[in-house]
C-alpha cells in the first residue's frame, strides 16, 4: 500500500502524517508513507488545500486532518 501525506508543512501536516502513521500501525499494514511537499506535485493531485491523504494514487481527504479511526477507514475500504 502506497500513502502520500500531501501538505507544505504546516502543523496539519504533521498532524496528519503522524496520525497516518499511527493508524498503519495499530491496524499492523504493510504501507509506506512519503510526505510531499512540494507544490507543484500537490498541484498533479488536483488538491486545492492541504493536508491532503493519498491511498494509492487516490486522494481520500483533503483541506482537514481526520482522526485515527477515519484514516483506518480510508484505509481498509
């Protein structure tokens, strides 16, 4: 599973990164988790606000940080 924590490093960012990566362990998944940063490549998501949670190339949120139990649902589903 490939995820992409979308956000220019913000503190929602963050907060969004380390909650991603705390739901990948309680639900014990494969994945790995790449912070991009960059603004024109957050353009190629179309994402018009950050944070933004890509799950295999799909955006599933974007413009706020979800909970842990949401994130477990984006990635489960």
């Amino acid at each position: 599973m490939e995820i992409k924590v979308l956000g220019t490093g913000c503190p929602k960012c963050k907060n969004l990164e380390e909650a991603t990566k705390k739901a990948i362990e309680e639900l014990q998944l494969d994945a790995t988790v790449e912070k991009v940063e960059d603004i024109m490549k957050i353009m190629e998501y179309g994402v018009a606000s950050t944070p933004a949670l890509v799950v295999n190339n799909k955006v599933v949120v974007n413009g706020r940080v979800p909970s842990v139990n949401e994130i477990k649902q984006f990635l489960t589903n």
